[in-house]
C-alpha cells in the first residue's frame, strides 16, 4: 500500500529515505485514477525497503512544480534523494516494476 505525501513530508520522506518512489496523480485526471489500481498493485510488488509514497498534486501545487512534473500521470524514483528516474503516462505493471528495480 502506498504512503500518502503531502507538502509536509515530502521532503523529509525523500530526504531520509534511501529508496522512494511517489505517484503523482489529480483527482480530476481520468488516466491517473484508473492508473492508481495499477501502482497500487506495483506497491504490492515492491521490495518493503522501498518507501511507495502518491501525491496529489492539487494538494501542494509547488512540490509537483520544483519536482518537475509536467504531465501525469507520472512516477518518479529516488534513490538517497536524488531524482534517478521518471515515469510519464499510463505503463502496465510489469513495466513499472521493471523501471523501479533498473533503478533500485
């Protein structure tokens, strides 16, 4: 299960973290609502080492702008919180995981 970040602990989830990977999604995004499913399932996967966190992007508008994200839906790897990969639109689960151990 993902961890809810907000503009309160993202950075401090990123920063203390060796391994995290955020979802960044909207309420109002189609794509990324039937996408949830998806990462959910990808959080299921993961090694537990692995902090799985989802952003709602309306939540705190300036984290997903100095973050980067541009489109959504968009995943984003962090190793020792550094940006070391990005994931832009809807992948299937096997992909997704593939990206995140590449990484990870």
């Amino acid at each position: 299960m993902s961890k809810k970040l907000n503009g309160g602990n993202f950075g401090l989830t990123i920063g203390t973290n060796e391994k995290v990977v955020v979802y960044f999604w909207a309420t109002w995004c189609m794509p990324c609502n039937k996408y949830s499913e998806t990462y959910e399932l990808v959080c299921g996967d993961v090694d537990p080492d692995i902090i799985m966190g989802k952003f709602d992007v309306d939540e705190s508008k300036d984290v997903a702008v100095s973050s980067g994200v541009k489109d959504m839906p968009c995943i984003q790897i962090y190793k020792s919180g550094v940006k070391v990969a990005e994931i832009i639109g809807v992948n299937n689960k096997q992909d997704i995981l593939q990206e995140i151990n590449k990484h990870l």
